[in-house]
C-alpha cells in the first residue's frame, strides 16, 4: 500500500532500481577478455591458479587489494537522496 501521491508498488520498484543498478556496476567492475600473465600495476606475475579463479585478470592480489580500497572509499554516498540518507 502506497501513501500519498504514490502509486501501489512504487517503493518496491525504487528498490528494485536500486538492486538493478547496483548489479550493473558490479558486473561492468569484472574483468574482460584474457588474463594478463604479470600484474599491469607492479609487473608482478600473477600466479596461474589466479589466473584460471578469475578470467580476464590484469593485477596481482596485492594490487588490486590497494584499488579496491581506494574504491571504497568514496562508496556509501546515496545519490539518490533516499529518506534514510537524509536522517543520517
């Protein structure tokens, strides 16, 4: 049951949106094509056996421990502006 102005079934669909957004930034974040056989950050080899885990690989664990990191740091900002980011 919607309130006010909204329809029935609109905060679910802005949840699904949400969840929908969320997987297509994940997925365009893998890796693409064939795996690199040292690290493009440190020149590192990348061992085989993380080579076979993830195709498509281009850094060592080390490094890309240091870019995910970096990542997450700007992560958790709602730019949708949801209610509950506004009580925060």
């Amino acid at each position: 049951m919607a309130g006010g102005w909204a329809r029935d079934g609109a905060v679910q669909d802005q949840i699904d949106s949400t969840v929908e957004a969320a997987v297509e930034r994940a997925r365009a974040g893998l890796p693409k094509g064939s795996s690199r056989r040292d690290c493009e950050e440190c020149g590192e080899a990348i061992p085989e056996a993380r080579r076979q885990a993830i195709p498509g690989v281009r850094m060592c664990v080390a490094c890309q421990s240091e870019q995910d990191t970096k990542a997450n740091r700007s992560a958790g900002y709602n730019r949708r502006g949801s209610k509950d980011s506004q009580l925060r």
